[in-house]
C-alpha cells in the first residue's frame, strides 16, 4: 500500500533560500532512491519559515528501508539542521494512502507531481 511521508521544517531566519538549497541538495541525494515515487517542499503561505517535505512512498517496506540506511550513515541530509522538533508529536509523520484519485490538473493534461519519478 502506498505511503506518504511528511517531515516539518522550520527556518529559524524565515523564507530565506537557505533551506531551499538544501532541499536541493538533498533531492539529489533522494535521486534513485529504491520505492520514492516523488518528492516535494512545500512552504506556509504566510512566509512564517515552516515548510513541510512530502515525499510519496511505493510502500511502506521501501521507506523503512531507506529510512535504516540513513540511520546507519548517521542522517547525513543537509535538511536535518531544519528539523522542526517543537511540534506536537514528532517533527514527521507517515500516512498510508487508503485511495488517491488524481485526475489531469489542468488543460494540459498535466498529472499529480508526486506521482513522477524523483530526482
């Protein structure tokens, strides 16, 4: 069954491009990655420097497997420094996708984003 993951940020400097690049940096590392379907940063509207990482998963045993071999090479992601630990909960959450519909986005035919290869 698919999965979505969802990692908070936060910038403590605002919407600055410092976490931006660092989402670039880290997308490609993600390049490639076994089971990641897509990937993408996601910014609060009111520009307070929260941001959210989406990334959908093909299921649930590929991110576990990617998350232990991040966890065994010592969470290397340049994105890590931004980790929004004050939140409630944990600074992530994985969902598992009960149904998804995802229908052209617009004339062009254009499909959900997080349905095409990372990278």
């Amino acid at each position: 069954m698919p999965v979505r993951v969802v990692v908070h940020y936060r910038d403590p400097d605002g919407p600055t491009e410092t976490l931006a690049a660092a989402y670039r940096r880290a997308a490609r590392d993600l390049a490639g990655t076994p089971g990641l379907l897509g990937h993408e940063l996601l910014g609060a509207i009111d520009g307070d420097g929260r941001f959210a990482l989406l990334m959908a998963w093909r299921d649930l045993a590929s991110y576990r497997a990617w998350e232990r071999r991040l966890r065994a090479a010592g969470h290397p992601s340049p994105l890590r420094k931004f980790q929004d630990r004050t939140r409630p909960g944990g600074h992530y959450e994985v969902y598992v996708v009960h149904d998804a519909d995802y229908p052209a986005a617009d004339a062009a035919g254009a499909a959900d984003p997080l349905s095409q290869p990372s990278g």
